[in-house]
C-alpha cells in the first residue's frame, strides 16, 4: 500500500519516527512539481532454492509519498495518469526506469 493512502495525521507521526524520505523536483508540462518519495530499487531474480533471498525479482519502482506544487500539497488532485507521468519521470531520474 503506498503512503499516499495513509491519513494524513499517521502519515505526520511516521515523519517523527523515521528518516525524511528524500525530495525532487520534477518538470511536467511545464509546471515544477516538488516531490518527496520513497524508492525501491529492482532486483534481479535468483532462481538458488539453497539462498535464502530465492525469487523472481522485482521492477524498481517508487510511491509518491507528497506532491506539491507553489508549495501546496495537491497529490489528493492528481489524477491517475498524471501520478503515473511522475512516477515513470521518477523512475528516470533515479535510473530504475525499464
């Protein structure tokens, strides 16, 4: 489940007790959107039964924790293709795009 289905008074307890989650600005459209997030690398598949990290692997992928743009929040505004053009520019960015 990604953050931005978390409430918004847990998600500001979360900030308390862990590490900031790093921040970017993203151009889309022309319109500076700053977002902080949290970044899973890919990972490769290991087929070892005798390993105890045995998988298929993964995408990298990223979940957009906050969205602001003129310094107002307005993830609650984004529409699904938007996030989805955040997320893959993202990905670009921090080299996990495929």
């Amino acid at each position: 489940e990604t953050m931005h289905a978390i409430h918004p008074a847990f998600r500001q307890a979360l900030r308390h007790i862990a590490p900031p989650s790093p921040t970017t600005t993203v151009d889309l459209g022309g319109v500076p959107f700053v977002i902080e997030y949290d970044y899973s690398p890919a990972e490769k598949p290991n087929y070892d039964v005798n390993s105890p990290l045995v998988g298929p692997g993964c995408a990298a992928s990223v979940d957009l924790i906050e969205v602001k743009v003129g310094g107002y929040d307005v993830g609650d505004c984004l529409n699904d293709y938007t996030r989805r053009c955040l997320e893959g520019r993202l990905l670009e960015i921090l080299g996990g795009a495929e």
